[in-house]
C-alpha cells in the first residue's frame, strides 16, 4: 500500500512499542491514514494508437486525489519519452509529434508536492508517398504543391489539372487552414461555402487495352467533422465510394481496373457533404500497369 502515515505518539511501554492517540489513558489504535499521491488517468487517446506525421492527437486525462479532489488544468502535465513536453491540462491537442513510437506520460502533482502518474504508447509514421513507377506508365500524377504558387486559400478554382464543377474545394496547407502540417499542399473535398466539391480531369484520357492502377493518398477531414464519403469514377471503366471517419491519417490506397477496348474517361471525385470539412487529398497517380 502506497500512502502516507502520521504517528502521533509512540511510548515504551513494557518492553513492547505502543502506538497511541491522544493522552496517556486513551486507547491504543492503528496510526491514521494521511491520503496518498493523486491518481491520475488518460482518457485519449487509446493506448496504441497510430497517427501520421503532423496529424492532429486529441489528449485526454484527469487525475483525483484523497485530499485535492478532482485536480484542476494546472495540476496536469503532460510528456513524451521522445519530444519532452508537450502540454498540460486535461483536455489539449497537439500535432508536433515526432516520427517514432512514443511512450506518453500524464503526471498529476497534488497540493502537497505528491505525483501520480499514467501512460500510453502511440507510434507516429510519415505520411505515405506514391511508389515510383517506370515514367513511360504514368497518365496522371498530382501532388497538388504547385497550385497557386503554393500558396493555401479557399475556395480555389485554378488547378492545372482539374476543373471544379461544384464549388467549393479547399487548398490546404501552410499560411492558412493547415490541419495536418508538414505536408505541403493539399485538397479538402468540402470547402468553405457550405456546398461540397465536386472535381473533374481537365483531360479526357484514351487508354488502350490494359490493366491500370488509380492511386490516392487521403486523408480523414481531421477537424472534428463527421464521417465524410466521396464517390470517384473513372468514366465507366471504374468507380469507388470512400467512407472516411474524420480522425483518419493519410494513407495510400491503390485500385486496379481492367479496360477491354480503346476508350476515353475523365477521372470525376464527387464529395458528398457541406459542412466545410471534407476528406483530404494529397496526391493521386493514373497509371498503366
């Protein structure tokens, strides 16, 4: 048992040591029991956890103690065995994650100085890249850094190789709305005018006979919004619906089509929506296999 004891006096008394509690004539009683250090909890995230580089961790915790209570903000600070500090109180979130598996302690300080502590792991990846691929099989490959002279804004309509049939969409990134940093450019298929994207291929691609692979990496809204779903179809050759919860990191998602005979196909992502937090894209690739 953890804890701490007063003794409130102590006599000698036929050979045998006495424990009392008030005057000499009182009975003899076990030493009370002065309350231990806090206890302290994490709520969130879920102990092993996986998250990509500069998405969004939402930490969670409290702590009680005997004597305090329920420890306030101030009480509660928060570290990681690989970045040190990174935040107090019982509810923050924090994107500055370093690449790496992180033991994450909660540590409660009660108002005597006593610590309490908890702990989770959670493992932060880099963001996936598109695999390379021969040149010669490449159709289409956008990373989106290049827009706007790669500068974020909303409700952006001058992609070099998209039209916006249905306003709006969201350039992401640095100097403005950037929910996951560190990651250039990128598209919130759900912009800022309550209406959501819609995007088409400038192209209209002939693609012979083959096998070919449509690559994406996407990510959840990760700004609190709800599930978000967004159809794409690659003319009549192909066609997906993705349902992607807002907390999702960016991930590389490939699928392959067959074409039975020449043909020609824009490649259409339609969001569903409006809420203005949309599915995030970072990068797509068309390619013959």
């Amino acid at each position: 048992m953890t804890g701490r004891y007063r003794l409130m006096a102590l006599a000698l008394m036929g050979g045998a040591l006495a424990v009392g509690c008030g005057g000499d004539d009182g009975p003899t009683s076990p030493p009370p029991v002065v309350p231990g250090g806090p206890s302290a909890t994490v709520t969130g995230p879920a102990s092993g956890a996986s998250y990509t580089e500069g998405q969004r961790v939402e930490f969670r915790g409290m702590a009680t103690d005997d004597e305090d209570g329920m420890l306030g903000d101030e009480a509660l600070a928060w570290t990681s065995n690989r970045d040190g500090a990174i935040g107090t109180g019982s509810s923050f979130d924090y994107n500055g994650l370093s690449v790496g598996s992180h033991t994450i302690t909660l540590t409660a300080t009660d108002s005597d100085g006593l610590r309490g502590t908890d702990q989770i792991t959670v493992t932060v990846n880099e963001v996936p890249v598109l695999p390379p691929v021969p040149p010669g099989a490449v159709i289409l490959q956008d990373d989106m850094d290049d827009e706007n002279d790669g500068q974020a804004t909303t409700n952006y309509t001058g992609f070099e190789n998209w039209n916006v049939t249905r306003q709006c969409v969201d350039l992401h990134g640095p100097g403005s709305i950037d929910p996951v940093p560190g990651n250039g450019l990128y598209i919130d298929m759900d912009g800022s005018c309550n209406v959501a994207g819609r995007m088409e291929s400038k192209q209209n691609y002939t693609l012979d006979p083959g096998t070919y692979s449509f690559e994406m990496v996407f990510a959840g809204n990760n700004q609190g919004g709800p599930t978000d779903t967004m159809d794409i179809t690659i003319g009549s050759l192909f066609s997906t619906t993705l349902v992607v919860p807002e907390d999702n990191s960016f991930q590389l998602r490939e699928w392959t089509f067959n074409v039975p005979a020449a043909t020609t196909a824009t490649i259409v992502m339609d969001h569903a929506g409006g809420d203005q937090q949309g599915i995030l894209i970072d990068s797509i690739r068309l390619s013959r296999n």
